[in-house]
C-alpha cells in the first residue's frame, strides 16, 4: 500500500472521530451524565487528532521537507493544531461549548486534506526550492500552523461565546475564559513563527522585513490580538465586548491562513 | 500600567485579575477608549497630512506663487502650526497618562491593524488589488477627474496614505513609533523589577530593540543591488566616486544543479469513461500496489534514457505492421525497427536521420503521403523572460503526434499539452483550407495547462513565425508575462518510408520539410540517402506490438524518464513493459490502460562563483549560493536571481543579481528577536496559570 493511501485513511479516520467528538461535545455542555458524553468527545478528538498529525508525519516525512509551499498540503498541519487547541481551551478552561464547532472545523479541514490527497495522487519527494531550503523553514512551518490552529480555536471558541453567554452565563465566563487562555497561548507562538520567518528572510532576501503578504497578514492578527489581551485581560474591557473583537479575527485569521504557504516566496 | 494601576492599586508590580462581569466604574480623568481611539486616528492623520504635504510642497509651492501669492499660503500654515501646537500641548499635558493607557495602546494597535489591513486588501498582492483608473491615479487627484465607483475612491484613499507599500507610509510609521514610546514608557514609569515581571520587560524591551535594530539598519546601513555579467569589468562595493571600495566583485561562473523529472503512474479501464486514476506508486523505490486485482510493481526507474522503439512479434489487440530498417554510414551501422505510424527524431533518430514510417491501402493515398511537406523534425518552444533571456525550452513531437503530446517546462514548472495544431496565414486563426497554398503560412499550436491543479479551459496560442511573442489566449499564470517562440525550422535530415498497397514500398528523402526525392523500395533493397548514410529495408513484419524501451548502454543524449513496470494478474500471467512518459502511449495490459506523466518540479540548486578582488589585487574566488548568505569583510552578500541559466543546454548564466548589504543593526535586531521570543510567552503564559483560578472563582 502506498503512503498516499495511508494519508488518505488516516485523514479521513481523522476526519470521522473529529465529527464524532464534535457532535458529542454538544450533548457534554448540555445534557446530564456529562463525564460519559465528555469522556467520549474528549478521546474521540485525541484519536481523530493523532491520526491527522500522523497523517501530516508521512506527508513532511515523503516530501522531505515542510510541506508549507500550498495551501492544500498545509491542511495536513492545520488540523491537529486545531484539535490541540481545543483540548488546551477544553483542560484550561472545562468548557466543551466550542467543542462542535471547531471539532467540526478541524475535522473539515482533516477532509479536505484527505480529498485533494487522494486526488493528487502519491506522495513524490520534492525538496524545496532553492533559498526556501534552510534551517528556518521548519520552524516556521511548524510554529505558524501551530499558532493558526490554536488561534483558530480561539476564535470559534469566542463565537461559541457569544452564543452560550446570553442563555447561560456561567457556561458564558467559561468559553470566554477559554477563548482567552487559547490567544494567551498562541499569541506567543505566532510570534515565534513571524520571528521565524524575518530569520528565513534575512537568509534569502538578506532583509528581516518586506511587507509581503504573508508577513502583512500576520502582523495584522498578531496586532488585533494583542489589541484584545491588551483591553480584554489588562484594561478590563467588558467580557463580550472584547469577544466581538475575537470572534472578527476570524477573518483576519482566515487571511493570514491562505497567506501563510511559501508557493510565491 | 495606568488603567491596570487604578484598577488595583493594592498590587502594583502584578497586573490584577480581570473582572468577572462588566467594566469599571468611570475614574476621572483615565483616557477612555473612544478619546484612545479618536487620539489614535489623529496621529495617524497627522502623519498622513505631513507626508503628502512633504511629498507635495514644491509643487504647492509654485502653485500658490503663481496664483494667490504666498501670504495666505503662510497664513494657513501659520494657523495650522498654532493649532497642533495647541493639540500637542494639550497631549503633552498628559502624555504620561496617554503613553502608558493600556487603552491607548489598544487603540493605536487597532488603528494600526484597520491601516495594514486597507493595504492588504488594496495593495498588489491583495484581492481588491488596484485595477483600472485608479491604478494610473496619482496621489493627487486630476480637477474634473470622476471616479464613479466607489471601490476606486477608496484605492485612491488607499494611494493617498501611501498603504499599498506599509513601510513607506508615514501613518503606519506614526503608530508604529506611538506604539514603541508606549513601550518605552511602560518600562520607564513602571520599573518593572522582580521574576513575575520578567516577561513584562523582556517582550517590551525586545520589541524596542527589534524596532530600534531595523531602524538603525534602515539609517545607517548600505544596500548595494549589482547585476554581474560574466567578463564584465568588476563591481565596486561600495560604489563611491571619492573613495576606494572595500572590493571588487566579479562573476567567474555560475552553477546549477537540475532536479531529476518526477513521474506519476496512471491507470484506467479501458472501458471506463473515467479519468485515469494515478496509482500510488512511487517509482524511486519501487514500489508495489495491488489495484483493481491487478499487482503493479515498479522494476526500474530510469532518470534519463535514450528511448528506442522496438517491437514484439507478437499478432493480437493492438498488434500493428512494423518494418526493420539497416542503417550504414561514416558513423557505423545500426538496425531499427519502427511501427506503422512511428516516427524516430530528435534524439531518438538513429544515426541522426529523422525516420517515419506510414502504410496507406489506397495507392493514391500513399502517393499522396510521398509528396507530402512535414517536418520530421521536432518543434522547439522557447519560453523568454520578459527582459528577453531565455527561461525554458522543450522539444514537441512534430507532424501527426504533436496533437495530445505533453510538454514539460521544468525551469517554468508547468505541464502542458497541445490540444490542436494546424498551420495558417500570419494574422489569421482559420486553418488553411485544404488545397490553399502554404508558403507563407505559420504553424498555430493551442496548447493547455494539463495536470494536478492546472487551470481548466485555460487555452493559449503560440505561432511559429521566427519571433518571440506573448501568446494569446488564457495563459496559465507561470507564463504571464513571458513570451514564447515556436521555432519550425528542421536542422535534421529525414527520410519517410511509405508502404502502398500489395506490400510497394517508397522511400521519401526529406529536407528541410519538403521531399527531395522519391525511391521505390522492396524488402532487402539499399538506397543512398543524404551524408552518405545507405538505408536497407531488411524486413516487413505483419503484425508486431510497438513499444519503447531504454537504448543499451550510456549515451550522452540521454534526456528521457522511463519506467519499467510489471503487472501480474489474479490467473498468474504477468506482464513487464517499459513507458516513458509523454512519448509512448498508454500500454494495455488485460483491459487496463497503463500511461505516465512528467510532474513539474522545482528549480534546481543555483549558485554563483564570485571573484573578489581587494586593493592590491585578487583575494580568492567564492562560491554565493542561492538562499545562502555569503560574509564578506562586513557585507552580506544574497543571491537574488541568476538570468538565464534556466536553458536546457546547461549554459552558463547571462547575469547573477546579488543583493549585497551591511546593516548595522542586525544584531541588535537579534538580540531583540531572542528577548521578544523569551518574554512574550512568559508574559502570556504566566496569565494562563490564573485562568483555571478565576474559572472556579466565576462558578
């Protein structure tokens, strides 16, 4: 069996028990014999999670090299960053209020991996080109996906927020607290990533900084964010206030996300 | 800081935990966020005012002459140095309390992230990339120009704030600066000492130093941008006219390094109306798959190999008529055998003679074919830079197999296909009537992305014709910009052998396209052809099945991949065959249709060696790799491009562009890199421990 196929199947196994722990993260925030429903969520989105990053393993593992040059083979880092997002908010903050949604989004994303796999058929070995072949390249690969997935999660997190605070107040403080320990979380590791990537620029281009895209994109959300841990955890903006704030970054995410790749660098 | 400090003034050195619901009661005299904010676009305005009147004083300035005369001008200029004297004294009153509002910074971060954002979306990388008049705009707007539509005016704004290029733009400049102050006296007035502060001072002080370290780099470095041409005079680094350079730099020789062509195995039924399906094979390591019963294992994987047709006497499906041909000459002698239909050139041709072999039932058919003009020799497309140095070139099948043949431009890295060709009159996209005379017409190939990802329907036009030029059509973005030749002219002589009905054969010599001469043949008759070459037809075989395999031994015009896959079926028979992808076709095996594709791969290792050559003469040679840095007596020495060494031929390249740089401020920059990295998440993470606490606070 080819390693495409083995990426094919794990995704889509991946992809199969993100759904399930989504779908059962819905009956853990509200029903009654929660630890069972959380118990299953919880291992579902461990299991879907493991067999994503192992997925995304064969796939840096074939190329021989990050696979950050397109979008279609970052979907392979994207997922399991998610899902660590969510068990990080899920631990932090014991709220499963945003379980389905960004389960359900990972496991999108796991899905959409395994389709363009399967359709661009097997794995074939492709160093990067030259100047993108140097230490940095995996840094940056794997500190910005990690950032995006959990910085993703803290987004869905904050719209999950803004959906629960209004009936239940007390399951409300808990996705915000959550939404907020993920941005903690994962704003230090987007700097990571653009610190990353002015070191891989400084080695190709010989400039720490030159405003592409990519690096426009990703200042854009790291200000935002640090606007609202600024007004949300220090200048104590109100707690739903702030959260629009988050839950907007969606879109800058989204943006930063389709930049990220290095195909046109 | 100031907010956090009115919040909780019982723990000045630890930011206080933030409240569980609501805001703060208002405190007299805090900067709100919407005086933050209107405080944040002030700036921001401000700074945007200065740089158009700065950028646009010279021209004000003899407009104003010329007109009203200069005392209003001075007027107005005097009214508006009173007023922001007023503002920034009114700022400065309580600049304290503006620089270390964590509201203030929060506005300045968000009018900062909607100014970025505006470029992103407007600037020429964005989606809303600016198209159409405001594109040709200036910063000024022409008296009497209307913009309709609204998404211009806001490029036009967009222009005006300088946003398209963020690092030019004195707003994003202005905020970037109120930003560091902040931090600057975040650190000053709060004196952040102790181990729960750490982080505090190490991601503000490093963010400080990072933005110190760029601007003094930005000030007090040097960028040199030399394009060296091989034996050209050496470049002086730095170029000054009142001092002597640190050294000279000139180019010795450039060397690339190609990457082995990437093949991916297709399969399909030939029933089937589906798509081939690529298998996943990697045929590096030999892999084995089972699929649809069938086991496919690769054999053999060949990176460049010199194919040669050859047939199996083996009459069944897909069994076609094949003759033996004996070539002889000053070069030797060799035996080639070619099927119906076949054609052997460019570096397949034995002994460099084109050959193709056609059968016809008709004998008016086949005298037609005798006197038919066809080049035998491949086409050569030429993909050129737009600066005019090659890029690319790739050789396509000419005559009856360049329709659906497939061209691989590597250096370029796009697969394409010609979906038809045809020859018409210059100008004209008709194809020549039949009968019409075809001196002066060009040859027309359409041709389209093919291939994982390739744009759908996207189908181009390239004419031969002898010049260059940008194709027309939907070109696929990897050749936007370029311009392609399709060069006709054959440089190899040919021969086609036609066989007429009750088994007459005819010999064609062909030159430059056009048939010199005519011989009747029969099987065991030799003729004289062209640089003294004789060619025998040694036998006539009925029914033979045509396939390529690797041509024994080494040779130097070894260019093709080619695979040896083995399929065995359930019943235990097994099949082993040889394709070489974009050359043979698909290859039958129990109903199954087995063919190859070339992938296009990445650019390959490219590196310049570079001279240099101080005051009292050479100092060594150096090797500048591409995306590795090279130092040299404080300089920093980058590879940015090398022209022209994207040529098949391997030739050396026409010009390496080296960005040479000495910044000052790069460890500096450095230095604050590593302290942002440490006290960022130390900062944010220490805040992480107390979210549980206040969770269990909040139920």
């Amino acid at each position: 069996m080819g390693s495409c196929d083995l990426r094919v199947i794990l995704l889509s196994a991946g992809a199969g028990l993100l759904t399930m722990g989504g779908a059962l993260a819905v009956p853990a925030a509200i029903v009654k014999w929660r630890p069972l429903w959380r118990r299953a969520s919880r291992w579902s989105a461990v299991v879907g999670g493991l067999a994503c990053a192992s997925a995304c393993a064969i796939q840096w593992w074939g190329l021989e090299r990050p696979p950050v040059m397109s979008l279609s083979e970052s979907l392979f880092l994207l997922a399991p960053a998610m899902v660590l997002g969510y068990l990080f908010i899920e631990g932090l903050s014991k709220s499963r209020e945003g379980g389905a949604p960004i389960l359900l989004a990972a496991a999108g994303t796991a899905l959409l991996g395994a389709v363009t796999a399967a359709s661009q058929g097997p794995l074939l070995a492709d160093p990067p080109p030259p100047g993108l072949d140097n230490l940095w390249l995996p840094v940056y690969a794997a500190a910005t996906f990690l950032a995006l997935g959990i910085l993703g999660a803290a987004g869905l997190q904050a719209a999950a927020f803004l959906m629960v605070e209004r009936v239940s107040p007390a399951r409300g403080e808990r996705a915000g607290r959550g939404a907020l320990g993920a941005v903690c979380l994962g704003l230090p590791v987007l700097i990571w990533s653009m610190l990353a990537a002015a070191g891989w620029a400084q080695e190709v281009r010989g400039t720490l900084w030159g405003w592409s895209s990519r690096e426009v994109w990703t200042l854009v959300l790291f200000l935002v964010l640090s606007a609202y841990v600024c007004l949300r955890h220090v200048a104590h903006w109100p707690e739903r206030r702030s959260t629009w704030l988050l839950a907007a970054s969606v879109v800058l995410w989204a943006a930063a996300l389709v930049h990220a790749p290095l195909a046109g660098a | 800081m100031n907010d956090a400090a009115q919040g909780d003034r019982t723990n000045e050195t630890s930011l206080p935990l933030p409240p569980l619901t609501g805001g703060h009661k208002p405190v007299r005299g805090r900067v709100t966020f919407p005086l933050a904010c209107a405080t944040a676009v002030c700036v921001a305005l401000a700074a945007l005012v200065l740089q158009n009147l700065w950028e646009n004083f010279r021209p004000l300035l003899d407009e104003a002459r010329e007109g009203t005369g200069l005392v209003p001008m001075v007027a107005l200029c005097g009214a508006a140095l009173v007023a922001a004297l007023v503002v920034a004294g009114l700022l400065l009153r309580r600049i304290k309390r503006l620089l270390t509002s964590l509201r203030m910074t929060g506005a300045a971060l968000l009018t900062l992230a909607l100014l970025l954002t505006a470029g992103g979306l407007v600037g020429p990388q964005g989606p809303l990339a600016l198209t159409g008049p405001a594109a040709e705009a200036k910063s000024r707007p022409r008296k009497g120009e209307s913009r309709k539509a609204g998404g211009d005016k806001a490029a036009a704004l967009v222009r005006v704030a300088h946003l398209e290029d963020p690092g030019s733009s004195w707003a994003v400049l202005a905020l970037a600066g109120f930003l560091a102050l902040g931090s600057a006296a975040g650190i000053l007035w709060r004196r952040p000492v102790g181990g729960r502060e750490f982080g505090f001072l190490a991601a503000h002080l490093g963010l400080l130093i990072l933005l110190g370290g760029l601007v003094a780099g930005h000030i007090l470095g040097q960028t040199v941008y030399a394009r060296l041409i091989p034996g050209a005079t050496p470049t002086a680094v730095p170029l000054r006219p009142d001092r002597e350079p640190d050294f000279r730099l000139r180019l010795v020789r450039t060397e690339t390094e190609r990457r082995p062509p990437a093949v991916r195995i297709l399969a399909t039924r030939k029933d089937a109306e589906a798509p081939p399906r690529a298998l996943p094979l990697d045929v590096r390591s030999r892999a084995s798959i089972v699929w649809q019963d069938l086991g496919v294992s690769v054999v053999d994987f060949r990176e460049s190999a010199v194919p040669e047709i050859y047939v199996e006497k083996t009459p069944g499906r897909g069994a076609v008529p094949a003759v033996k041909i004996a070539l002889s000459g000053p070069q030797g002698s060799q035996e080639v055998v070619l099927p119906v239909g076949g054609t052997l050139n460019g570096s397949s041709a034995p002994m460099g003679l084109a050959l193709a072999y056609e059968k016809y039932t008709e004998a008016q058919d086949a005298a037609s074919a005798c006197r038919r003009e066809e080049e035998l020799q491949p086409y050569r497309l030429t993909v050129l830079q737009p600066d005019g140095q090659p890029r690319d070139s790739v050789d396509i099948p000419a005559g009856r197999r360049c329709t659906g043949s497939q061209i691989l431009l590597a250096d370029v890295g796009v697969l394409l296909q010609v979906v038809r060709s045809f020859r018409a009159k210059p100008g004209s996209d008709a194809p020549l009537a039949p009968g019409e005379p075809a001196e002066d017409a060009e040859l027309v190939l359409e041709l389209a992305p093919t291939g994982p990802g390739a744009a759908p329907a996207a189908v181009f036009q390239v004419r031969s014709g002898g010049k260059a030029a940008e194709p027309s059509g939907k070109v696929p973005p990897e050749l936007s910009g370029m311009k392609l030749a399709l060069d006709t002219v054959p440089a190899q002589p040919g021969a086609r052998l036609v066989e007429g009905p009750a088994g007459t054969f005819a010999l064609v010599e062909i030159d430059d396209g056009a048939p010199v001469q005519s011989l009747p043949m029969s099987v065991g008759e030799e003729a004289k052809l062209a640089r003294g070459i004789r060619f025998k037809l040694v036998e006539s075989i009925p029914a033979a099945l045509a396939a390529y395999r690797p041509a024994a031994g080494p040779s130097p015009r070894a260019s093709q991949p080619a695979v040896q896959l083995e399929v065995r079926s359930t019943s235990g028979s097994s099949s082993k065959f040889w394709i070489f992808p974009g050359l043979s076709g698909p290859r039958d095996v129990g109903g199954v249709l087995f063919s190859a594709e070339l992938l296009p791969r990445a650019p390959e290792r490219k590196a310049a060696v570079l001279e240099v050559i101080g005051e009292n003469g050479p100092l060594g040679e150096h090797q500048l790799v591409m995306g590795r840095p090279l130092q040299l007596q404080g300089w920093r020495l980058n590879l940015s491009e090398l022209r022209g060494a994207d040529r098949p031929e391997g030739s050396q390249a026409t010009a390496a562009l080296v960005v040479i740089r000495r910044d000052p401020g790069l460890w500096p920059a450095y230095v604050g890199m590593i302290l942002l990295a440490i006290g960022a998440p130390w900062l944010l993470w220490t805040r992480l421990r107390r979210v549980p606490e206040m969770t269990r606070r909040g139920s």
